[in-house]
C-alpha cells in the first residue's frame, strides 16, 4: 500500500512537472473560477463586518436614547436610564444640534454633536485623518466629508459661522450619512444629513435661537434586546413616558448602514455568479481544447503495465492537487482583494483582509475547486481508462463532428466563410464555449450601460443636490463584475483560440495545399470563432439589459446605438484575438504545419 | 521441375502435351519462356528412376507429347513426400558477391559501377515484372506467382543498395589510406 | 530554355541551422521533368526526397537555387500566388492521406474543386467522377473512417486529379499501406503514367519506382543515379558524391 502511494506520488510530481505549462494554465483558471466566488461572498462579508469593527474600535453604543423634549428637562429625562440596571456603560448626554452646513457651492442639513476633548466611554469616534475636536474647530463625519468634498484645514459654515475642519471620524452612534437622523428640534420625523461634531464650548455660540437637544449613548448587557433594558415594555410608542422619544439600536443603526450597500451587494452578487460560470467555462475550454494532451500519458503509463486503477488514481491526485492548489490561492486572492476593489461605505472602517475567512466560505470555495478539478479530470481519465493502449499511444483527438447541412450549405459559399463555418461546425463544444464567453461579457456591459443612463434621484439633503450613495457604490460594484468579466473573458478567449489553432493546424494545411490563400485560411479561422461569438453578442445584450432591469426594478433602456457599440467592441476584440495568431499561424510555410513523415 | 510433373500426375495419368499446357497455365506470362522441350525431358528421367510409366497411346504417333505418362506407387510416395516438404529454395547472391570482390581485388573495375549497372538491370526486370502483375487480364494464381517474383527482387534490389553503400565506403577509405 | 520542361530546377538547395549545426536536406540540385514523364525519386530515410518535392511543389521556399514550374518560376512567388498556383496546377499525394475525418469521399474530393471556385453542382459531378476513375464509385458517400487504408489513398489521388493539374507530387504514397492497398494505388498509378500524367513520386518503396518511366536515386540531398528504365544501359551516374 505504501509503496503503491509513493509510486503515485512520484508519478504525479514527475507528471506535473513535465507538463509545467498546462498545469499553470488550469491552476490560473481554477484560481480564477474560486477567487470570483471567494470575491462575491467576501464583498457580502465586507457589508456586515465593518460596522462591528468600527463598533468595536470605537467603543459604539448599543443604543442610543434621543428625549423628544429639548433643554435642561431632556438632561434630567436621560438621568435616571443611566443607573438601570440592564446598562452597563453610558457616555452624554451630549448636546445636539440640527442645523445646515455650507461647504463651498454644497449646503446639507447637518447633525452637530458636542463632545470634550477627553475620550469618552461610549462611543469615541475614530478619527481617520487630522485631529479631534477643539474649540473653534469641527469633525466632520469621513463619507459626509467624501460627499462635500471637505478635508482637514478647510473652511466650512454652520448656520453662516466659518469653522475649520480639524479632521474627520467615523462612529456608529448615528447612522452613516446620509442618514444621520436630522429633525426639527422636538419632532419625531427624521429627514437626511450628515453628522458632525464640534467641542462642547462652541455649541453655546453655534446654537443660536435653536433649543437644545441631548442625545445618551448606552451600552447594555443583552445587547441582543437593548431596548429592554431602557423599557421593558419594548415599545417606546406605547410607553407614554418615551412618547416623542428616538430610540435607535445598535442592530437599526447596521441595518441602515447596510442599506447603503444594498444595491451594490446584489449586483455583486449576481456578478460573481456569473464571473464564476465564465470561469468554469474557462477550465471546460481549457480541457476539452487540446491544449492538454491526455491520452498519450495514459497509453504511455498503459503500456509500463499501470493498470486502470493506478492510471485514474495518477489522474486523480493530479487534478486533486491542482485543485487544493486553486483553492488555496483563489482564497487567497479573492479575500485579499475584496477590500482594495470595494471599500465599505466610507462611514465605516473595514480591514477585513487581515483577518482570517470565515469556515463556511473557505469550505465553499475548496469544494468548488475540488469540484472543478473532479469534473474537468473524469471526463478524459473514463475516456482514458477505456480506450485501447494503441488509440491512447497515438493520441488521436476525438473526431470532429460531421454537420451535413452545415457541409451542404457551406459549399455556395466564398473560400474564408466555407473555411470558417466547416471548421466552427467540427467542434461544437468549443463554439459553445466561445458563445457563452462573449453572452457573459456582453450581459455585463449592457447591465453596466443600463446602469448608466438610469435617472437616480439625488439623496435629499435639504439644499443641494448631492448624488445618492448608493449610486455611487452600485456603480462601483457594477464597473467592477464589467471589468473583471472583460479580464476573464480576454483570458478565455486567448485559450479558446490557442485551442483552436491547434486544433485546425492540420486541416487548414490541407486546405492550403489545395490552393486557399494563407489570407484565405486564416480568416476562416477568425470566422469560426466569431460565428458563435455573434451570436453570444446578440443574446447577451438582451440578457443583460433585462437581468439589470430584473433587479433594478423598472428603468429605462439604454439607448440602441450604445447596446450595438457595446457588441461591436466585443466582436472586435474577439476578431482580433482570433485574427492576429490565425494570420500569423497561416503565414508560415505548409510544409512546416503538414505533418508529413519525415524523409 | 521433376516433383512438380510427379504432383501433376498424382490426381490420374495424362498426355505429355497436357501436362505441358497445365504448366504453362499455372505459370502465366512466366511459362510463356519455359522451354517447350524441358517438359518431356524431365519426364524420360523420371521414367528411367521408375518414378512414372510412360504408356504409347492407341491411334496416336509415338512421341513424347503424345505418350501417356502415370505415377508409379515409388512415384506416389515420393509427392506425398514431397508435399510436406518445408526446405525453401536458397537465393544465391554469392556469384555476384564474389564477382565484386574479384573486381576489387584485383583492380578489374570499379565494384560500384559494377552494384550500379547490376541495379538498373535488377530494376527494369522488376519494372516488366510489376507491369505483368499488374494487368488485370492476368489470373490472380498466376498473378500470385508475379507478385513472388517482384518482391524478391525488391528484396535483391535493397541488397544491391547496401552493395552500392558499402562499396563506396570501401573506396573512400582506401582512397584515403593510400591504398586499395 | 525550358521548351517542354513541366517542372524545372537548377542548383536547388534547402538548409537549415547555422554555422556549427548547419544540415543541407537538398544540396544543389539539378533537375528536368518534361511534361508526361513519371519519375520515381527513391532514396533512404533523410536523404531529403520529401524536402525536395515540397520544394518543387511550391509548398517550402528554397534558400538557394531556382525552380521552375510549367515555365513559370515558383521559388519568388509570393504564398498567395503560390496557394493559386497549387490551386490550379498542382495536385498533391500524401503519406498519411490528408483527407478530412469528417467529410464524406466524395465531398473530400470536391473540396478542391470548391476552393477553386467551381459551382457546386459542377463540382459535385466531377468529385463523382474522379472516384468512379479511381474506382471507388460505391464508396462515394462513406466516411474516410469507413474506407480502408488503400482505399483512403485512392480518394487522395482524386483529390489530387480534381482541377486537372498539369503534375501530381506524390510523397511516399504507399508509406501506410499494406501490400494489397498498395497494389491498388500501383496500378493507379501504372494508369496515370498512360494517360500521360507527369507524375513526380518520392518512394522507399522499388515496386512503385518500377513502374516509372525514369528512377533517380538520392543520398545525402543529392542525386546519386538516374535511369531511364525504358531504354535498357541508359543511366547518369552523378559523381559529385564519390
């Protein structure tokens, strides 16, 4: 048994190492096909752990108590909550104000805090760049500043007084902007803003006429039901002693984070999927495609006398090791890279790379490679295993399929298109392949140009128009699948045509000895692989635009001539990946490409 | 030649001419060159050894064309041995191996002009060969008996090349060394 | 002068590698076929019989020497002309038979017809025809995974006949056959030879070269011997090697 498993073992090595470039080829794509499933399971890891980070780094509230009632009353209204015996730690109460906040041409509803300069139990804002607060000097909330365009040193106004910005900090005792929970003093609806906050001192003179307001932060000790430990008849509506009163948990406040990511996420979502389906085609092309000659192994291992068992055993392990491998690295890759191509809402901290993944995506990730791996193995290793020692030896490919009408069709047709269909109907696995490469592609352009012209109201801030968030993270997310398909499908379409060139070598020199130019064979070439390509382009405009739309709700479309743009770019590109090695491959001498026997 | 007419007249006794057409049949355009005479020949030998009788035919001229000829039991014995005989008839290449020896050694003429001129003969045989077999007038036993003859010349002819090969190594060498 | 010269070389060469390694496949080569002759270039494996009939069939560019191509000289062209050239006066004869897996015989041999821009049905008729020459008129729609080796060969050689090539090139032509197919493609050949074909065939094999009307023998990518087989005593023996 032993000495069985080391023979194995050093046939695999010696195997994987003679065929270097095949092996790094299927380790890229299923590397490609777990890193996109790794990516789009991250991303919706991202959507969850940064608030609980940021919660944690910043020491966030469990709840956070806001009196319906302005003044001194409010402070004596907040007293007593902070020695129930449900509370574990309190920090306030701090004063607010609601007030608009003047940023060069932008003017947006602000809620202002006022904190001390001393850190406080709960909830301490992070800062993330310049200083805290000093008097004289506002912190303003990190996406509120992204969206106003403001930094560290600017001036802004208050109600019509200048500040300076001392920096910007992330918290999560408000929503992130722009729902930071801005209302008229003593009202209950709430309406978008942004949050700042400046020193204690300064909202004396900052307030003005404007009553003050106070907000208390706690923490409790069943974080689970916050709300219980304040009122434990669970409904501040109905208790007539908090009528008027916002109360907002800890789970409210990352629901609405959330929120901000919702589209983002679904598109992401539904991006990877089809990223992952766009790789699997990838390693299918790889290995029906005779880039990976396996027969001749198999008939090679055959005859030293390795019997069927041993021979899929050899496969196996092969595809099983590759497989880990992929699994390994596309972890990897897919998990490091989630955070740099899609930061979380600028509200919120995330180093999610540094930590560990979670069980269930690395479980979900290695059974996908493993399966990958399996299914690309079994296939050729049953065929394998089945055939003669002789057919093996030899190597033959499997024989192309013989299409009458297609045959009886192409025969009215000029010398490059009877090329190109005759030669696209022989394999028409790979046609299939190529079809779904550019379907995918197209799908995600169109979506991303859908996604374009749609009309996004701008978020409600009061004053200006500022672009809604989550627009802008949709369309991140969005350019991101767009580009990351476009990269998958260029690394597709270059081993399709690999394959392909390979695969025509032999017939295109016969038909070049009997008299097609090389211009001639070489465009057939690029017709067979843009015949399924057209119809991938044609299918995938309309499957793309309705998939967005599915999602999106209803929209309007884009218009025609920029879907027929999209689809041209890509048979372009498609024509000249196939066309540069097809002409370079028919340039050369027939003797060199017949294979003759050598005399 | 002497079996074969015993075996022709295993099956029952016949005419000197018969025997003589059957021959020429079963050898096609090959027995077209077989001397007319050699036929009865053999016979008389045979019937000196007492292998077959040879009878004067009723009404017809005492030749040997037109005598009957019949196996004796000896004459039996001898095609059944002979049947299951397995020797094969020896190519004998020693003549033409040792003519270019002989040339060589003593300087008669050059043993690779010699391979040459005895190759083209070999070819152009092989080429009237190759052309009777392939006439699709030709029975296909005859045919067979072409085939034969062409493939051992084929096999003469790859000889004759290694003849050539070896040869002019031979000459280059000696050229080299000084001497012969 | 090349009179009535079909094809036509002088000082034909084909070399590879540099320097160190440097391999001369064809060395000089001088050669004259007149139209109707069927020659019969034999020789032993690597002596570069095959190089020289790709070269003198316009399928490999010499580096050194000229040939010339029913008067037309064919080592300038460029591989468009050539690919016409090929198209319209050349038929070729493989080894391994070149047909495609997939088509059926008789659509392998209007393939050529075809790529030369006859109507289909033209085309058809004259595929059809080809084969019943060849004699495989009841195997027109099998598969070449049906025929047998011989068989296969005898669809190559219509191939090869399809656009009335003014001379078929043979490379090793019963190299994968068994003795009986190659008594099949033989006398195909025995009949291309009276119908006054020019024919130029490299072979290992003497039976083929027999029934050529002349036989050059090559060694080392040089003619050693050159026989007319039907006038007895006439020969060139080329003494440049000895």
């Amino acid at each position: 048994m032993a000495g069985r498993l080391l023979l194995v073992c050093r046939l695999l090595v010696r195997d994987l190492r003679r065929r270097r470039a095949e092996t790094v080829l299927l380790l890229v794509a299923i590397t490609a096909a777990t890193a996109t499933l790794t990516l789009g399971l991250a991303l919706n890891e991202l959507a969850t752990r940064p608030y609980q980070q940021t919660k944690t780094a910043t020491a966030g509230p469990d709840l956070v108590v806001e009196p319906g009632i302005t003044g001194p009353e409010a402070i004596e209204a907040l007293a007593p909550l902070t020695t129930l015996p449900g509370v574990t730690g309190h920090s306030g109460p701090y004063p607010l104000l609601f007030q608009a906040l003047t940023a060069g041409a932008l003017t947006a509803r602000v809620v202002v805090q006022g904190r001390d300069g001393a850190p406080a139990a709960v909830d301490q804002p992070a800062v993330t760049d310049g200083t805290w607060v000093r008097p004289g000097g506002v912190v303003v909330e990190r996406a509120f500043a992204d969206a106003l365009g403001v930094h560290p040193g600017d001036t802004v106004s208050l109600d019509g007084r200048p500040l300076r910005v001392a920096g910007t900090a992330v918290s999560t005792a408000r929503s992130a902007y722009p729902h930071a929970g801005w209302h008229l003093p003593g009202s209950i609806l709430t309406e978008g803003g942004g949050l700042a906050w400046v020193d204690r001192a300064d909202i004396a003179t900052l307030a003005g006429d404007q009553p003050l307001t106070y907000n208390l932060n706690l923490t409790v000790a069943d974080p689970a039901d916050s709300i219980a430990a304040v009122d434990p008849s669970h409904h501040d509506a109905a208790n007539p002693r908090f009528r008027g009163w916002h109360m907002r948990t800890w789970q409210e406040i990352a629901d609405s984070n959330g929120r901000l990511n919702a589209p983002a996420q679904q598109a992401l979502l539904v991006g990877s999927w089809l990223l992952t389906v766009l790789a699997v085609a990838g390693v299918a092309g790889i290995v029906a495609g005779r880039v990976i000659g396996r027969r001749r192994r198999v008939g090679l291992l055959k005859a030293v006398g390795a019997g069927p068992a041993m021979i899929a055993a050899v496969h196996l392990a092969e595809y099983l090791v590759i497989g880990l491998a992929a699994a390994g690295t596309g972890l990897a890759v897919g998990w490091l890279a989630a955070p740099p191509l899609f930061r979380p809402t600028a509200g919120l901290i995330g180093s999610v790379g540094v930590q560990p993944p979670p069980l269930r995506l690395v479980v979900a990730a290695t059974v996908l490679a493993l399966v990958i791996a399996a299914a690309a193995a079994l296939g050729p290793v049953l065929r394998a295993a089945t055939t003669s020692t002789t057919h093996a030896l030899a190597d033959a490919a499997a024989p192309p399929r013989r299409r009458r009408w297609v045959i009886w069709l192409s025969r009215r047709l000029p010398t490059a298109l009877l090329i190109g269909v005759r030669i696209n109907a022989r394999r028409p696995r790979r046609a299939r392949l190529v079809m779904l490469n550019t379907l995918i592609t197209t799908a995600a352009l169109a979506a991303v140009l859908t996604n374009q012209v749609q009309d996004y109201d701008p978020v409600n801030l009061g004053y200006s128009d500022l672009p809604d968030p989550r627009v802008g993270r949709l369309l991140q997310a969005m350019l991101l699948i767009g580009g990351l398909a476009c990269l998958l499908a260029l690394l597709n379409t270059i081993v399709s045509t690999w394959a392909a060139v390979l695969d025509t070598r032999q017939p295109l020199a016969v038909v070049r000895v009997l008299g097609a130019t090389p211009a001639q064979a070489g465009l057939g070439l690029a017709v067979a692989q843009l015949l399924p390509a057209v119809l991938g382009v044609a299918i995938g405009i309309p499957f793309g635009i309705e998939l967005f739309l599915f999602f999106a709700g209803d929209g309007t479309y884009a218009p025609a001539p920029w879907m027929l743009a999209a689809g041209v770019g890509v048979l372009l590109a498609v024509a000249a990946l196939t066309a540069v090695p097809a002409m370079a491959a028919a340039r050369r001498p027939v003797a060199d490409t017949l294979r003759s026997a050598p005399t | 030649m002497q079996d074969v007419v015993l075996a022709m007249l295993a099956k029952e006794p016949a005419h000197g001419y018969e025997l003589r057409s059957r021959m020429r049949e079963a050898l096609g355009p090959l027995g077209e060159t077989m001397n007319a005479g050699q036929i009865y020949v053999t016979l008389a030998r045979l019937a000196k050894a007492g292998l077959v009788t040879s009878e004067r035919a009723d009404g017809l001229p005492d030749r040997p064309d037109r005598r009957v000829y019949a196996l004796t039991p000896a004459g039996q014995q001898r095609v059944a041995a002979w049947l299951t005989e397995v020797s094969w008839p020896k190519p004998d290449l020693a003549e033409f191996h040792l003519k270019l020896v002989a040339a060589a050694t003593a300087r008669l003429a050059d043993p690779v002009a010699l391979v040459d001129a005895q190759r083209r003969e070999v070819l152009r045989r092989m080429r009237d060969a190759q052309r009777a077999a392939l006439d699709r007038s030709v029975d296909p036993v005859a045919g067979l008996l072409l085939e034969g003859v062409v493939l051992r010349l084929r096999a003469d002819l790859e000889w004759l090349e290694e003849c050539e090969r070896m040869w002019t190594e031979h000459n280059r060498t000696g050229r080299k060394a000084g001497t012969a | 002068m090349t009179g009535s010269m079909m094809v036509r070389a002088r000082g034909l060469t084909m070399r590879y590698g540099d320097e160190d390694a440097l391999v001369r496949a064809v060395d000089e080569v001088d050669l004259e076929v007149p139209a109707g002759q069927a020659l019969a270039i034999m020789g032993p494996s690597g002596c570069g019989k095959s190089t020289l009939l790709h070269l003198l069939g316009g399928l490999q560019r010499p580096t050194g020497g000229e040939v010339w191509l029913a008067g037309r000289r064919i080592d300038t062209m460029s591989e468009r002309a050539l690919a016409r050239l090929r198209r319209d006066s050349v038929g070729f004869v493989f080894q391994s038979f070149h047909l495609m897996d997939e088509l059926t015989a008789v659509e392998n041999v209007e393939l050529a017809a075809l790529l030369a821009g006859q109507p289909p049905g033209r085309a058809r008729r004259r595929a059809l025809h080809l084969l019943d020459r060849v004699g495989l008129a009841d195997r027109a729609t099998h598969l070449p995974s049906a025929l047998s080796g011989g068989q296969r060969q005898r669809v190559a050689i219509a191939r090869a006949l399809s656009n009335e090539p003014l001379v078929v090139l043979a490379d090793e032509p019963t190299g994968n056959l068994d003795s009986a197919a190659t008594l099949e493609v033989l006398r195909l050949f025995e009949e291309l030879r009276t119908t006054e074909q020019t024919l130029v065939v490299v072979t290992h094999d003497a039976r083929i070269a027999a029934v050529a009307d002349r036989v050059i023998s090559m060694r080392d990518g040089a003619f050693a011997d050159d026989t007319h087989l039907a006038v007895a005593g006439t020969g060139t023996v080329y003494d440049g090697r000895r």
